[in-house]
C-alpha cells in the first residue's frame, strides 16, 4: 500500500514509523481521526493509514506547501511525503524523489498497486505536504 513507501523511507532514514505512530497514538489518541471506531491504538495497522500518517506529520514533522509553482519548487524536498485526495475520494501518499522532470519539479516514489517513481505531483488534489524530522541530521 502506498503508506507503506513512507514507512520504508523513514525505517530506511532510522526511524521507526510503526513505533513512532503508536507511542504518540497512546499519548494523543484523541488527536488522530476516529474513523474506525476503535477504542484505543492497534499497533499493526495505525502507521498504515493516510490520516493517523497526515495527523503525526501535523504534529512531530513540519507542514509544508501544498501549492506547487515555479516560484516554490525550491520548498519541494527530496524526501518530503506529499498526500493528495484522489479522485475517487481516497487518500494517497507519496516520497518526493531526488530526481526531477523536464520542468524541475520532483518525481514522486508511491505506490497505487505497483512501487513507481513517476511524474505526478500535480496529477491529484495535494491536502499535505510534510517533512520529518523537523531537525534534519
């Protein structure tokens, strides 16, 4: 799923998405949407979905732009996490690449059935643009 790209990004980084979530589920569960009528954290599926993702960015990362212009291509990061609203309604997440297309703007690593690097920043509705840690190493 596309979380999961963001998962092994950050685990790749050092840092443990799964824990991460969890630890400040169990501090702040009334922070994160209550979307799936549980009465507490689950540890094996909370760091999997877009929202509790979004709501630990808002929180422990840094919110970013969402607007994309040549302007601010400079403000879009090799290794920030982008989420759109697809047209179907769901959420999607992305990691924006090192590399860029013909017009500079970042390619996106995300995962819609297949893990691809493509050019499809602008291709939906951007609601979150986040990059974490706040302090780089």
């Amino acid at each position: 799923v596309c979380t999961d790209v963001v998962v092994r990004a950050l685990r790749h980084a050092g840092y443990d998405l799964q824990q991460l979530i969890h630890e400040d589920m169990r501090k702040n569960f009334d922070k994160y949407p209550q979307n799936w009528g549980n009465k507490g954290p689950d540890r094996n599926i909370d760091h999997r979905r877009t929202p509790n993702q979004m709501t630990f960015f808002q929180q422990q990362g840094i919110s970013l732009t969402t607007k994309v212009s040549r302007e601010n291509l400079g403000e879009w990061k090799p290794g920030d996490f982008v989420f759109w609203k697809l047209p179907n309604g769901m959420n999607h997440v992305g990691v924006l690449s090192d590399k860029r297309n013909h017009k500079g703007m970042p390619l996106i690593i995300h995962n819609l059935s297949t893990t691809r690097e493509e050019d499809v920043l602008e291709a939906w509705k951007i609601i979150g643009h986040y990059r974490y840690p706040k302090e780089q190493r």
